[in-house]
C-alpha cells in the first residue's frame, strides 16, 4: 500500500462514526512521525480541529504527542501559528497532550505553557464549554418562536 493511499485511509478512518476506529487511526498514523511528518502534521490540523471532542483526544494522545515529542522545534511554531489564529479546537487538542521528549525540555515546556495559557486567555476552554451538544441553526430558533 503506498503511502498516500495510507495518509487517505488514515484520514477517512479518523472521520468513522466508531471510536475504536478513529483510535486505532490515530494509532497508525504515528508511523508517519519520520516518515512523512508533514502528512502527519496535515492530519493532525484537521482533525485536531474536530468537533467531536473523543477525535481530538485521540489525535492528541496518540499523533501530536508524538509529533512534539520528536519534531518539537520543526512544529510548535506552527501550532503556535494555528492556535494563534484562532483555531480553538486544535488548542483544546493541545491541551489534552502530555509532554514527552523534546517537549518536556525547560524552554519548550515554558512555550508550551505559554501558549495553553494564550488560548485560555483567547477563551478556548470557555468556548468548548459552552458549545451545544447539537447544532442549533437560526432559522431553527425562529421557526420555535414562531410555531408558539
């Protein structure tokens, strides 16, 4: 199987409406920390970025823990970046993670931690808090307010 047809089943596995699917995904795709980082680092921003919050737990133990235990200097600027610009749900996937290797060094532990409390400052925790359980949509809303 080569391995952009890998990178592809990986990324459809981790949209699978099982858990047990999307974990044993996250799992797999691991073996791209050395072998294609930058695929790994894609898969990791899009479902990093998941609304369903047992997807970002998975790509949070099992990918950018990994990641940034290995690669920390090639890729936190780039999820400081991200986080950065506004992405709350990669944060709260940052959050979920335990440093290890690169990561638990004295200076990247003091980035790392400067940029959770950056997030929670920017309300990440607060904003995934509060976020319903389903999707409400306005017309929705108006359409309740009219039918009483």
């Amino acid at each position: 199987m080569s391995e952009l047809r890998s990178i592809r089943s990986i990324d459809r596995a981790l949209r699978s409406r099982k858990s047990s699917v999307r974990w044993s995904a996250a799992h797999a795709a691991t073996d791209y920390v050395h072998a294609d980082p930058d695929a790994l680092w894609n898969l990791i921003v899009k479902h990093g970025s998941s609304h369903v919050r047992d997807t970002r737990t998975a790509v949070a133990v099992c990918m950018l823990e990994t990641l940034l235990e290995l690669r920390f200097r090639a890729y936190f600027p780039r999820l400081e970046r991200a986080i950065g610009a506004g992405n709350l749900l990669l944060g709260d996937t940052l959050s979920l993670c335990w440093r290890q290797g690169q990561a638990r060094r004295p200076a990247n532990a003091r980035r790392w931690k400067s940029l959770i409390h950056e997030w929670e400052r920017m309300g990440g925790s607060m904003v995934l808090a509060a976020r319903p359980t389903r999707r409400v949509t306005v017309k929705r809303i108006i359409a309740r307010r009219h039918s009483r």
